[in-house]
C-alpha cells in the first residue's frame, strides 16, 4: 500500500541505507508514485493533500539532503498542476504517476545527458582544467574522449583531500592526457587553459555554485584570462530554499586532514582553518550544463521554480 | 693579497661552502675589498680595470645566484665613479673600500631594516596573510608584535612542500595568534584580510616579483579584494640583467614532491608538473619594502640602476 | 455596482485622496474585484472586455505611479488566463475574484516577507551599509534584529535632503548599532562592510535599479570591494514598460535643497544640479529581495512578465 | 492539398527560390499552416505527429538556416500544448492555425516594432555607435529619426567587405548626421559614444551574440568607457541548439576580401586569416532589443523556450 | 646672527606666526640659508653638522606639518652633496647659500607653473570636474580660461564642510561656467566628464595621494568611465616619511560637523564618522601636476629623493 | 668651421634633405659636436652660450619633429654638466665631443640593441600579434629569428593605409611564419596570442605611447586577455614636452585614405574621420624596450631627464 512504502521509504533514507543524492532522490518519488497510484482519493484536493503529507514525512527522513526535497517538490508541482485544472482523480493520478515516472527516468540518464551535452563544447585542442572529483565532469571529459576529440586535462590535486588524484587517475586509465598540479600551480598553468569544468554540490537562486573548497578561486584564475568556466550538475543540485532567502552553511572539516596529528601537537598554538566549500559567484561562471540543457547562472532561479514549483514561505 | 684572496672566495662560493644570497653577496665584496685595499695600481683606471677582472673571476662561481653579480656591480659601480673622477688612486682606494664597508653593514642589517620599516604598515586589529617562508617576512611580523600591536596571522600551507607549516610554527612560538589553512582556501579567507606580505626570490626590471608557485595567486585574490600586497625583500633580490630582456627561468622540481612515488608508478600516465616559482606581475603589488625603504614595483628599476650601475649589453 | 466603484476609486486616487505605491495598488484591485464581482457578463470576452476598459480608466487616474498599472495589469492578466481557459463567466469571475484577493493580501504582507527573507542573508559580526530611508531595508534590518543577530549598520546621510538621518535615528530607536557618515565617506568605510542593502524607486527590464540619488556610486564602491550589494523591494515596483523600450526619466529637483536661497542669490552665476535619483546597472547588484523570493537583477524581466502579462506596444 | 504545399515549400526553400532569414521562416510556416488546415486527422496526436514529420522535411531544406527550424518549432510547439490539452482536432487545428498567422504577421512587423521600441532609447544629444550593416539597426535610428531626435551616428567601415560604407549611405540619404571611420578608430571615437547598436546573426543559450567580424571589439572597448551596448534582432535569430550544448561555428572566407590576389601571389608564403563572424560574450552586452521586448541577455534562453518549446536531445 | 635666526624662525613657526604649508617652507630655508651664509665653519663636515642641528631644531617647532621638514631636508641634501665634493667652506657656503635661494623661488612661483602646466592639458569644450576647494586647482583652471579656452567645470559641493561651494563662487567670479553639484550626483555627472583634477594634502612613497575626504570615491567614479584624474600639487606635499614605512594618519573630526548638535543631542545612540581625509591609490591617478613638472604617481618616491635627499630611518 | 656646419645642417634638416627620425637627431648632434670642436671659446659658460643658441637654431628647423630637440638637449645636458663642474673649457670640449661621440654611435646601433634585447623575450612556441609596419619590432622579430626560435607572427593589415602588408611581406621574406588579419579580427586572434610588440611615434611623460591608429584597442584586448603588450623603441622617441603639460597631437589625415574619391563624391553627406595615430594608456603597457634597457611605462620620465636634461619652462 502507498503509505506503507512512504514509511519504509523514510526509514531506508534516515537509516542511509540509501544514500547518494540521485538515489534518495529516486527512492523518494518512487514512495510517492506508488502513494499515489495504490491509494484512494475523494477528490483531487483529497490526492493533493495526502501527497503533501506523505511528501513532507519524506523530507524529515534527512533534512540536509539537497535532492530531497527537491524530488518531493517536483511530484508536488504536478499534483498542483492537476489541482488546479480541477478534473478528476484518475485523471490526475495518471498524470502525476507520468510525472514520477519522467523524473525517475530522468534523474537515472542526467549525468550521461550532461556528459553528451558538454562534451560538443570541447574542441580538438582545447586544454581543460579540472578541480577535484566530479561524476558529471568525468561523464564530459569521457563522452568527448569517446567522440575522439584530441584534448588536455590538467587536474589540481585539491588538498586537503587530493580528490584530484581520483580523477587524474580515472581520466589517465580512459586513455586522456592529463596532468595533475599542486592547487598552487592553477595560475601559472591557466595561461594554456581554454576551459575550466567543475561539478557542484548546490546552486543557489542567484546563480552562485557551491562546490568544494578551492573552486572560486580557480574561477577567479580563469576569469582573469577570460578562459570559460564551466559548471556541469544535475538540476537536483539547485537549492530552491536560497530563493527564500536561506544562505547555504559551509561545514568545517577535521585539521586533520591538513596537518599529522604529531605536527598539531607539538605546534598546538597554531590554529587549522579546512572549510569544505566555498562559493563561486555567478559572474565567473559562463554557462551551467544540466541535463535539461545549458543556462547562464542567472538564469538557475527560473528553473527551480519550472522544476519544483514556486518556493514561498509561511509567514510566521 | 688580494689576487689570492678572490681567489679563495671563489673557490668558497663555487663549492658552496659560502651559501646564501646574503652570505655569498658580502664574500664576494669581502674579497674585492682586500683585492683594492691590498693592490698596487698605477692609475684608477688600472684599478677599475684589475677590479673587473677580479668581479668576472667571482661572478663566475656561480652564474645562477643572483645576488652574487649585484654584489660585484655594486663594487664595480662605485669604482666606475671614482674613475670618472679621475683623481688619484690613494683616493679612490678610500672611496671603494668605504663603499664596501657600506655595503657589507648594510646588508648585515638589511632584514632587521625590513622588519621595521614593514613593521610600520601593521595595525592593531589587522589580518595578514602571508604565503611559504620569508626571512623579510618574519622579520616584518616579529618587529610589529615586538612593539605589542595586536594581529592576527593567516598562513598557507604552501604546496608541495608545505613551507606554510614552518612560517605558522614559528610565529607561533613568537605569540604571534596564527591560523594555517590549505592553498585552496585562500580566497574564502581573503574576505577578512586587510594586507598580505610575501617575500620575493627575485625582482625584474619592470617590478614583477618572482616568488614561490602559488603566490600570484594570492595576488590575484588580494587584487580582487583590494586587500594591499605588500612584498618584503633586500635589494640583493634585484635582478638587473632583466633589464637586458632576459626571462627568468622557472625551475621544474621532481614530481615526488607532489605524490608519492607508489602512487607515482601505479599511475604513471598521469604527468605531474611541479613549477618552483611562478610571477607576480607589478598591478598586483602596492609596495616592495626594502632596506632602502619602500617603493612601488615601477621604481625597481632605478633602485637597480642607482645600486649596481647601468647595465649594459655588450653587441655582437 | 461595480462602475461606480471605479469611477469613485479613479477620483481618490486622482485627487491623490489615496496615496502611496501600495495603497494605490489595492485600491485598484479592490475596484476590479467589485467590478467584476458585482457585474453581469454574458461571456468571458465579455468580461475581460469590461475589465480592460474600467482598468483604462483607472491607469489614466494617475498616469506616473508605476504600481498602478502594474495592479491593473496583474488582475487583467488573470482574466485574460481565465479567457484563454475559454470557461465559463462564473468560474471564470471566481477566478479573478480570487486573483484579486490573493493581490490585496500578498500586498498587504509584502514588506514584511521581504523582512523576512531578507534578515536571513545577514550573519552575526556583519557590517552593513544603507542609503536613503527605504521601508522595505527597515523591515529587513528590524526582523535581523528581532531575531537577536548582532551586526552594525552604516547609514549615510543622503545629501541633499538628509534621509538617512531618518533611517539612522529608526534604527538606533530599535537598538540596533548604527552610525551616521557623509556621502563622501562611502568608499573609506567601505573597506569593512560586508554588505549593502537598498530599496528601489523602479526596477527596469535588464535589472537596472532606479533609487535615490548616490545610490549607484555606493553600488560602484561595493563592487570594488566585492561587498554584496541587494536591493530590497516589492514586485509593484518593476516596470513592464521599460521591455518597450521606455527610459525611466530622472527628476531635477530644486537647487535650494542643495544650497540656502541667500547663497544661491549672491552667486547667481553658479549653476546648480539636482537629480533626484539615479540607475545602478544590475552588473552592480548580488540580488533583489522581493516578496515573490530573491532573484538576479536579470530575472527581474520574467517576473515583470509573469506577475503583469506580456506587455506588447500597439503599433501605430 | 497540405502535403504538397509542403513539399512545393520544401523545394523552393531548397533551391534557394525563397531565401532571406525572415521569408523563409515565413515560408515554412505558411506551408505548415496549409498541412493543419487542409489535412484530415483523426485525433490531435494524429495531426501533432502529422505536423511533426511535415516539419522535418521542412527544416532538411537548410540545415544550416537558423530561422528555419525556429519557425517549425514555433508550430510544433502550439501543437503540443493543443495536444497536452487533449482536447478535439477541430479546436486544435484552429489553434494551431491561430499561432501560424499569429507568427507570420509578428514576423512581418517585428523589424519595425524593433525600430520602435529601440528608438525609445535614443536620446536628443547621444552620439551612437554602429558596426557593419543591419536591417533592425536601421530600423532603430530610422525611427529615432523620424521622431524627429537629434543625435550622431558613427559607423565603422566594417573591414574586409566595408558593410559599414553602405550603412553610412543609407543614413545620410535619411538625413542622418553620420561619419564614417576606418575599424582601427573605434576605441578613439567611443570616448563620446553614448550607446552602440549592432545586428544580429544568431543568439545563444547565455546570451551571447554571433555576429559581423568586429563586432566583440567594439563592444569591448565600449565596456571600457560604459558606454551603453544594445543588440538589435527579431527571435528567429535564437539559436536553441546552443541549448544541448552545440558550438556556433564561425564560417572563414576567402583571403581575396582582404588582399588583392596580385599581392597574394607575389607574398604567396603570407597566410591570411579572414572569419566572418565573432562572438559577444553576454558581460559585454546592456540589453537585447526584439520585437517581444527588451531583455537582458541572460534572459535569451527563456525566450527561446517559451518561443520554440524546450530543446531536448534524444540520447543515443 | 645665523643661530638667532633660526631660533627666532623656530619660535614663529612653533606659535604659528608663521602658518601655510609654503610660507613655513620658505622661512625655514631662509633661517637656514642665513645660518649658513652668515655662521663661520672651520671645514665643510663643520658646516653640515651645524646645518644638521639647526635643521632638526626647525623640524621640531612643528612636527606634524609635511613641508617643513622637507625644506629642511632639502637644504641638508645640497649641503650634503657639497661636504661629498669635500671642496672649501668658502665654495660650499656659495652652493648652499644658492640652493636656498632657489627653494625660495621655486616655491613662491610653484602655484603658478603648476597653473600653467595644467592649463595645457584642458582643451576647448572639456567638462572639468573638481572636489573641494585646492589653490593649486583653481590656478590651473584660471589659467586656462586666461587663455580663453572655454570649458565647464562641476565642482562637488564637499560635504560635509561644503568647500565646494568656495570653489564654485571662486570659478564663477572669474567667468567660469560651473555647476555645483551633491556629493551623491558625482557618478551620475561623471558621464560627460573629460577630466578631474584635484589637490593634495599628502604624497605617499607609492603614489598615493591624500586629499580631503570623498577624493578617492571621484576617482573611482573617474575610473569606471575612464576619466583622465589629475592631481595638482607643490613638491612641498611629498612625504619621504612614508618611504620607511610610515602611514599617514588620518584624523577624525566633531561629529558636528555632520548633524546640527540638537539632532545629536536627540538622537544620542547614533554615532557619528567624520574622517577628513582619504587616500586614493595610485592606479586611479593618470598624472600628477607638479612645479617640477608631470609625472606618473610611481614616480613620487624618486622625486622625494632627488628633491630631499635618501630618506633613511636610525636602526635602534 | 662650427656655425657654418650648424648653418648648413640647419638647412638640409628644414628643406627635409635630412629626413627620418634617427638621420635628423645624428645631423643635429654632428653640427653641435663640430661646433664645440672648432670654435673658440673664453670660457665653459662661454661655450655654454654659443652651444645653446647654436641648438636653439638647430631646433627651429621642423619643430614637430620630436628627435631633434632630443637630441640637441642631449648634448646641452652634457654640456650643463661640464660647465657645473667649473673646469677648463679644453677638458669641457672633450667631454662634450665624446658626448656628441657616444650619442651618435648609439643611436647608429640603437635599433639592433633593441632587437637584440626584445628577441630575449621570446620563448620557442610564442604567439605575437604586431600592428602597423615598425623598424624596431622588425629588429626584434628578425633577432628572434636569427637566434633560431620557432614562433608565428600575426600581423594586422592597419586600416587605412594597409602598411601591416608591408609587415607581412617583409618578415615572410625572412622565413618567419606570418599571418596577417583585418583589423576588425583583432580580438578573435588575441585568444592564442602569447605577446604583442608595436612601436612608437612619441612617449610621453606618464609613459603613454602615441602610435598609428589601432595600437590603443590591440591593447585593449591585449589586456582583456593578459597577453604581455610590449612596445620598442628608440629613446629619441621621447617626448620632454609632455612633462610640461604639453598635449601631443593628433593629425587627422585625408578622408580618401579611408573611401575611394568617387564614393566620397556620391555620398557628400557623410563625413569620414581619418585620425592617424591614438595614444595608449600605460596601464596596458608592459614593458618598453629601449636601447637603454627595459623599463615599465612610469620609468620614461626619468628615463627622459637623464637623458636629456630636465625639462623646465620660462615663466610668462
């Protein structure tokens, strides 16, 4: 029964027996589809409200999750649709059933879709930078190596956690040219550099990227040089709740992933700043590649609200 | 005598049992100094002419540190005036030992000079970042916290070879209040910096510093948030022979400073590029703080000009 | 009836008996919800035919407040939905009635929003610049301080009619950290704000905020600093007629604002500017806060199209 | 009967019998609005898949026609939404047939509502600048003109094919206040540039502008002065491919517009670079003038949207 | 006697009889020229000592005002060239003696060449724009309408003491078109203005100038448009202290000057910044005007030495 | 005898039977060394005199040209210097005829020194973009090449007069790899441009370089993209005037250069402006290369001074 799967859908996310943003966000829409396709309506508003709910209990399963709500919203905008046309409910439990379906077969081929849709803008010759490691960049960079494009990759080694060396690594066994560098090195090799592209954890309603520490000012280097920069993520990483005002928190990590324990010991007096993001401001950034095609960051506002409906607060 | 004299030092230099820019630099004027005062000469210009000789004989132990042809011009310059005054020889004697003596005791307190003009730039309540390791630097910062301002320090931890660490470490056992972060998150910390102060490796005609990868970088985010640049470096540092057109040549350094070798050899179509130095250009620079006091970057080159004479290609 | 309700909200609002932005915009609305509520229509075209016109009607009352047509436009754009629905009258009144409704209450509750949104983009330590005396930054600054945030804010005085000591002495009322500066002491203090926050007179179609005179200079002096810069302002103050083209003309206000009569007699000779407002360009601006969300300066467009309908010049 | 309109369409189109951006578009449509209305279908999905093939054949007459598939899409977007109402043929046919005179006649006017809404922006006084030769440029200050505002236009010669001494014709034969000055004059000459007005010859996705050879320099040195930088162009110059990531190719012409064969052959080891186009990053442009409206170039991917329907590529 | 003289001056300057940057220059050099020339000195190491002490004595009557010491010291740099000579008192005294009688010539026609300098770089139908109220300044543009060029100048009404409104009465007595303007209307008149020149109270070692508060923001504003900004200045204004690091301080004034004191009284929470000066960095200042002639600001620090001798900070 | 060789020299310069920058200077200073040589002289004042006026003669020749008062201040300044020194006038002759000696010499191999030095700064894989037909970036280019480094040349055709073909043909005469451009492909080609080199027509003292029209906006997009933007040139190519506040001025040249007669004739009513060189600003100027070293743009003022003397005007 649909409420059942609501239930057991939250406890598999909470208990993070799923995990992974794409994957909770599919287990999500799935609990909702089968709500909504198994349950019985008196009218579509009876459909509406049940689904909120539902929805709602799916959301506290894992309240930092960004793709979380953003599946739970997506299925709601269609059942508001279906509202507001005011027909019947099979009717509209057909459509919203469509809706899940769509978003589900989506979300499962976005990155392969982000990698063909990236992969045109590289040309033969282009040298591209890359900034630590991202699924939907390695699905750029291998979808135009598998097209035969002759190209560059130069990776920085991203401390304080050397994800760069993963994606050198990945990227050298696909058979590309690529060159790992200390994040040190960035400025000094962007003169080479025709386009830089990075993934991002979220995306803001002004445009702005949050991704991993060292981002920004790898787009500041390319900014200075006018190389473009680029921003490949699924549209799961728009964070609809900045429209509302909301600043996104920066997580502090462990000083022990920037220093030996020993050294912090015997040099207790200094102090280890290691934030894990930080934030790149829509005016380095030329154009973001999601799987419902390319948009300047500018324009991310207006596909969180086609995709998860217009954010609005309740006013205390 | 003084022939044996240079000599010997030229021997000390080359096999590198005088070493450090500062050390070398006063050896060499050390032996040009008993070269003139223990010689005989027939005229000034016999003297300037067994004088260049002598400086070519020194130069020669190692033609890559810089501060080794400085020293020599600086004595070689001095002797070209007391030449073009064509007075007598006991005169001239007088005036390039004086201007030995000068130059030796100036450089002995050349740092300390640094570290108090530079120690005049530091407020009570400002932050200072500050990239690798600079004995100017140091100096700079121990002078401002000798005369109890109160700051606050943020080192990088300057990759490959982390530098950063040693900087952090011994300001904090100064009391300096001193934080290290990774190279990545400089321009998240940026947002708070009032000022940055770096050393320099070298100087060029046109005021570009030439300082260790990663510091550009640094520049470029200070530029960005008009935060001032402050570099801290004796004039020693002053490459003349830039004004001739030469470029500075960038040392590559072994690629086991930046992954180890396992790691190295289980990837080994990743290729590894680890650049020692990289160039700050002159529109990043405020200031050079130097033991002749401060001036923009422009004024480099008459600072070049004023110290070590004009230099001067001979044609083909 | 509902005629009559027009013709007599045409009168207040033109003898400016009704004044201000926001009232002026609900009590149009009000009229058209009268009008359409009480009417009779024998078809939806009929309907939207007869809105068209008592909204004509009410537009001429007084033609330069931009919130007015934006309220006749908002409630003609719901019609026209409802038209195009191709329905029936009643439904179709419903519709419109409800939209009116909605208008009035999100009107009422706007600034409020805003404040509300608005205080979460402040961080406790921050500094905070404003200009002029906006409503809508009162109730953004209020609500942060309500939610017991600690930060300072900076008010400039807002030459030549002084607003800001208004907004300086509003605020210090609420108890919260303010200090008074000259105009001209913008950019020294500058240095350390973390952001800016304005209200807006207009909003163009590229994003372009028209406000009080100095505004754009401290948006220039923002960005040099790369200090956030937000608007705040309600979505009755966008202005669809600049998508055709039309420039927002700027007011000369009356020399003797700027200096006292008996100067301005014995120096006859000198001219006298006074502009009342300026346009900051949108590459100046982090973000508008309205009640509808935060937004990019560039998506202001699509708001102006999705809150009043398309506008589209009749050709001649 | 629909179907050979369709295919009569198709070969004029081919054989280049119609030709010219405008006309073709308006070609295909009006063969597409024969199919709807003379054609027999037995439901709207059978007349959406109807429209869709004939649409196909249409848009293989030129692939490389920008406007033609715009025009396609225009209709097969009308026809979807018939479709997703699911209402009868007979109204969807209407409809689509509605959208299709509705197109042609928009298309009609819309370089003269462009000249309209630009005009708005010109004012008494203002020194503008023009590059190359463009019929919506034209347009503009045709208008300007006529409404009797005074004001100056330089135009560029526009090397290698003086365009630019066509346009200064046709200006001065209005009566138009116009100098011509070699390309090498345009930084020179902005100093008193107010605004600048260029074509077209197609759109992307971030709102970048393809256009003459020339044209990103003169919008360059415009940036540095701001002075104002507007792009004139009808819709049908979008290009939603860029939206699935496509590169804009820029066409190289032959060396003999530049320099006289003699002179190639008797220096036959010079090469000669001659693109015909270039490409206007988005940060360099104030605001698109169409016949829907002004927008600012972030804003171009929406309406490309809401105009063609959404691109989205079938994945391999 | 040459020590009653300085003694005497010593107590003119010190009890400001003796006030103004140039006559404080003045009568300190011709103190120190009659010491010189009316003292008795067995050698000319004699001479420059006693030269020396008297020197320091004048210095300490005021030892904040920038020009004094900089016409002592330039008196010690002719003496010190002098003793280097190692020539006779008698020919010593003669240099000496000439040196001062230059100073004092120089200086009293500096205003004058500096109006003369300038007044060639204004061409007809420029647009001047000035901040607050500089001698210097208006010499140059007195000169300039002496020469019957005919141009605008707008002159800030320099909040909050409102100098401006001297300027502006001054230009206007003189025939000069000019428009008074708030400090607020700066960016929006910077649009059609040509160029700005301003005064200095203060030159830094890097170019800096320090000038009355609200400069610096005119600057930036010229930058944005690319505004050519001048600076016209007596040599007297430089300060060598600034090349051993010295900053130069900048003072706070009554808050009084801002609100009239019953609104302070009233409003007792809101505090007041009133800073009456600010610094302009050297890459928003195109060409300082000066009595030696023109220079780029990077070129300050070489002019300090030339003109005052190498500065040179006592090691503690 | 002396004034006859300056009577003659007079002459040849004035009816242009010596023409080209470096000849005038040569001819110049030949007349004053014989001059110097030949005549008979009382004392060093004496010689001073006659000299001056000899010069002052010399100058009347072609005020315009810029070398010629260079180089007759060359030889006043060494003659200032002989006459300070208060020597013997036989020791002050042959100082100056050395003087005279050197410059001629000098300026014999001044071009090949530049080349020499400019073609250090090439590196094996270089891009250079030049503008305009310029003998001492030929001497660079053709050095670079000589020195068997492997770099391509873009050169631009330089509307109107086209002399980058004459560029093009000479350096494709020498082997090296060329391209030439339309001038309106400037920026496209900039993007893989490591360097650009231009000469100069006259520098002046804040080290802005007046060169053929173009050479400002090559700049410009030079500095858009930071490629390095280097400009060669002899000394005599400064401008002293300019310290004075002397403007340099722009000759506008006939409008057939620009459009063919008969194009002119039909279209009277358009006017065609034709300035023949602009002036580039030092901030986008790297590095000047002369044959006196390599100095940043804000060292020619001094540069100026030591070499010919300090510019200072007569008071009215």
């Amino acid at each position: 029964m649909g409420t059942s799967s609501i239930e057991s859908t939250y406890l598999q996310i909470r208990s993070m027996e799923v995990r992974g943003a794409g994957r909770i966000a599919r287990a999500a829409v799935s609990a909702l589809r089968d709500y909504c396709d198994k349950g019985k309506f008196s009218s579509t508003r009876d459909l509406y409200r049940g689904l909120s709910a539902a929805g709602e209990r799916l959301k506290s399963a894992r309240p930092t999750a960004v793709s979380l709500p953003n599946a739970v919203n997506y299925v709601l905008a269609a059942a508001g649709r279906s509202e507001a046309k005011g027909g019947q409910v099979r009717e509209a439990t057909k459509e919203i059933v469509a809706a899940c379906d769509g978003f589900i077969s989506e979300s499962l081929k976005a990155t392969k879709v982000i990698g063909e849709y990236g992969a045109k803008r590289i040309a033969d010759g282009d040298v591209i930078m890359t900034h630590c490691n991202s699924e939907a960049v390695t699905a750029v960079i291998a979808a135009a190596h598998g097209a035969r494009k002759r190209f560059e990759v130069i990776a920085t080694e991203t401390r304080p956690r050397f994800q760069g060396r993963i994606t050198a690594a990945a990227l050298a066994k696909l058979g590309v040219d690529v060159t790992l560098i200390p994040d040190t090195a960035v400025r000094v090799h962007m003169r080479r550099v025709d386009m830089v592209i990075v993934g991002a954890d979220a995306i803001t309603a002004n445009g702005a990227v949050v991704n991993k520490i060292g981002t920004s000012q790898v787009a500041l280097a390319a900014h200075e040089r006018k190389a473009r920069f680029y921003v490949a993520a699924e549209t799961y990483k728009l964070s609809p709740a900045t429209m509302l005002g909301e600043l996104v928190e920066i997580e502090q990590r462990s000083p022990y992933e920037v220093v030996p324990k020993a050294w912090a010991k015997s040099n207790s007096k200094v102090k280890v700043a290691n934030p894990a993001f930080d934030v790149t401001p829509p005016e380095y950034i030329d154009l973001l590649i999601t799987e419902r095609g390319l948009y300047p960051p500018q324009g991310m506002v207006f596909l969180m609200k086609e995709l998860y409906g217009e954010a609005r607060a309740p006013l205390a």
